[in-house]
C-alpha cells in the first residue's frame, strides 16, 4: 500500500468528470504539497491566470502555481493527509483540505471544505505517474 501522496496525479472535476490539469505532489520535512504542472482541459487557456485570488497568487500563472499546501500525514490513519488548504484557481478561493489516498494509492480523494467536511466538495484524481 502506497501511503505517499507524492507524484503526478490527474485532476477530474467533480461536475464535469474532465480532466483539467495535472498537479504534481511533492513532499518536504513531512509537509505534502501540490503544484499545477499543466492544464490539459481542451477548453481552457493554456496562459490562464488566477484572476480572483487574493493572495500572493492573484495574477499569477495558474501553471506552476503552489495549489496545495501544508498538508500533513495524520499520526494514526497513514493515508489521510490533513490541516492544510487548497485553492480553486477558477474562483480564486481557498479552503482547508484533507487528501485520502485510496486503491492503494492509485487514487486520492481531495476534499476542499470551509467549515466542517462534510459541508465540502470532493474530487477523486488518478496517479498519473
């Protein structure tokens, strides 16, 4: 079983079920991050920026963009990573997250949320590599 997060994973909008872009998933001292590699949804500008954030990322070319942060391995449940936050950068929003690493890894659930978890939303991306 496969308890990294780490790698290139293919991002699937939760309402459309099109792949949108590939985040890459990196760890450093135990803290996981995601960076948008490339954006592979047909419809949507290559050169594409975040115009809505409202952080340090407002402008900011969506590829090569930092859009998960912090997340870190929960002490009992190894595949959940948790406590940090991802940003949507069609909306410019961001919400706390928890990622689960699902079939042995082959699969991660990231679940963005404001509030509680089960007041959030979910998508379910596939290991690229």
């Amino acid at each position: 079983v496969f308890h990294s997060p780490a790698g290139l994973w293919k991002t699937i909008d939760d309402n459309t079920k099109k792949e949108k872009s590939l985040v890459r998933i990196t760890l450093a001292g135990g803290v996981a991050s995601g960076k948008v590699e490339k954006i592979v949804d047909p419809d949507a500008p290559k050169d594409a920026v975040c115009k809505d954030c409202s952080d340090e990322r407002k402008d900011q070319p969506i590829v090569g963009m930092t859009i998960i942060r912090n997340m870190r391995q929960d002490a009992d449940d190894k595949s959940l990573w948790e406590g940090g936050d991802v940003l949507d950068p069609n909306n410019g929003k961001v919400y706390k997250a928890r990622m689960r690493l699902l079939d042995g890894g082959a699969k991660l659930e990231l679940r963005g949320y404001i509030g509680l978890p089960m007041l959030g939303r979910s998508q379910t991306w596939l290991r690229a590599e």
